[in-house]
C-alpha cells in the first residue's frame, strides 16, 4: 500500500490515524469542539459533553466557547492546556449556551441561549 501526503487523504477520503500529524494544519476556522488547538477548554471533571459551541477570531488570536453552564469564555488561541489557560468570563444567559460567534471584524461576540431563548451581543475591547 503506498503512503499518501495529507492533501491526497482529503481527495481520496482516507482516514488519518495520527492525530498529531494534523496539529500544525492551519485550517480556514475552528468551530469544532474538539481538535488540537481547543484541548484545553475542557474543565478536569468534564465529560467532553459541557462545551456546545467554538468559535475561533478571523485575526487568529482569540477563541471563544459556549458551554453548558451558561458561561462565555474567550481564550487566547490556541488553548493547550486547562490548567494554564486563562480566560475572560461572561455570565448573563440563564442556562445552556448553544453557540457563539464572532462577527465579520471580530468588534463583537454573538452567542446564542438555550432555554433563556436569548441572543446576546458582547462587545470586544482589548485591554
């Protein structure tokens, strides 16, 4: 059997056994839960289940996350390891976040609430 490059896996639909060969791909977004550069977003008691939603900034430098708790974290990117990753915190949705995303010029964060039925808009400000 001959050994494909990564671009021809993607033609062919070949699955890629070795994570790790995957970690310094640069990818167009980052809205999956899991992958090497979101690790780390995970609380130490979590199930891989809490976090509902990514959202990583068209500049590269943030990720934001919508997790079951009703909690908004924006982290640095990417986020490695929980234990050193810090984070900025927003509270206001009453239960469940569904999702978050930020807009064209990463000003502002949407996220989405699950049984508040709410939409909320956060602004960015760098500090």
């Amino acid at each position: 059997m001959r050994r494909v490059g990564q671009a021809d896996r993607t033609a062919t639909g070949e699955q890629i056994l070795d994570s790790k060969s995957l970690r310094d791909t640069e990818w167009a977004s980052q809205t999956c839960v899991l992958g090497w550069p979101v690790q780390g977003i995970f609380e130490p008691d979590a199930d891989g289940t809490d976090v509902n939603g990514v959202d990583r900034s068209h500049n590269g430098q943030w990720l934001a996350t919508a997790d079951d708790r009703g909690k908004v974290k924006v982290y640095n990117y990417p986020v490695l390891r929980n234990e050193s990753s810090k984070f900025v915190l927003g509270e206001g949705h009453s239960s469940h976040v569904t999702n978050c995303r930020f807009n064209a010029d990463d000003s502002y964060l949407i996220t989405t609430g699950g049984n508040d039925r709410s939409v909320f808009q956060w602004k960015i400000t760098k500090s």
